[in-house]
C-alpha cells in the first residue's frame, strides 16, 4: 500500500488544473483574435484596408463582415464560405492554401467576427 506524504498536495493540482481548464476557453479565444489580428495585418490588411489605385475593382473592407447575411462575393456569410474563399481565393483575391495553416484560418476568421 502506498502512502502519500502530502495528501494534500493531490488535491491542490486538481484545483490548479481545474482553474486552468474553466479559464482555457476565454484565454485560447483572445489567443485566437490577437493572432487572427496578426495574420490579417501580414496578409490581408494591405489590400482590405488600403485603396490601391491600379486595381480596376477594390477589394471590399472586411468591417461587419458577419453582421449581414451575405458576402460581398453574394455567398452566405458563414464561417465555412469565408474559410473557404480564403483558402480558394476568389477573383482576383489569391489563394492562401499554401500560405496558412488551418489553425491560421481559423485564427483569422476568429478575428473577422471582431471587425464591426
């Protein structure tokens, strides 16, 4: 039979553990959002947020992208469309496939339902 010096011990990192599991969701969401933010500013930011002039059509401003209920491009405006023409590209918007990880998808469309 084994015996614990510290029984005590047991039952203060199930506490801890506890506490980092009831926070995990709330942390790991703004982890999401700031480098959602991160990957937008590298890759999106300079065509969404900048009118370049010799582009015959300007790319639409991503601000309340998720607040109607379609895209600029006509299609519903969800999660799955959007992870979609990100990864696929769409008109003259590129493919970004072979750029970003779906985790860096899914960190960016988290950020994009922040843009009001």
């Amino acid at each position: 039979m084994r015996r614990h010096i510290f029984p005590g011990v047991r039952w203060s990192w199930m506490l801890v553990l506890g506490s980092a599991v009831a926070v995990w969701p709330t942390c790991g969401g703004r982890l999401a959002r700031q480098r959602g933010e991160e990957l937008f500013q590298q890759n999106c930011a300079v065509c969404h947020e900048v009118s370049k002039l010799e582009l015959k059509k300007q790319p639409p401003k991503l601000e309340g992208l998720f607040q109607s209920k379609r895209l600029p491009s006509g299609a519903p405006a969800t999660d799955e469309q959007v992870r979609k023409t990100i990864i696929q590209g769409i008109g003259t918007m590129p493919a970004f496939d072979q750029r970003l990880s779906d985790e860096d998808v899914n960190d960016l469309v988290t950020y994009l339902h922040q843009l009001k």
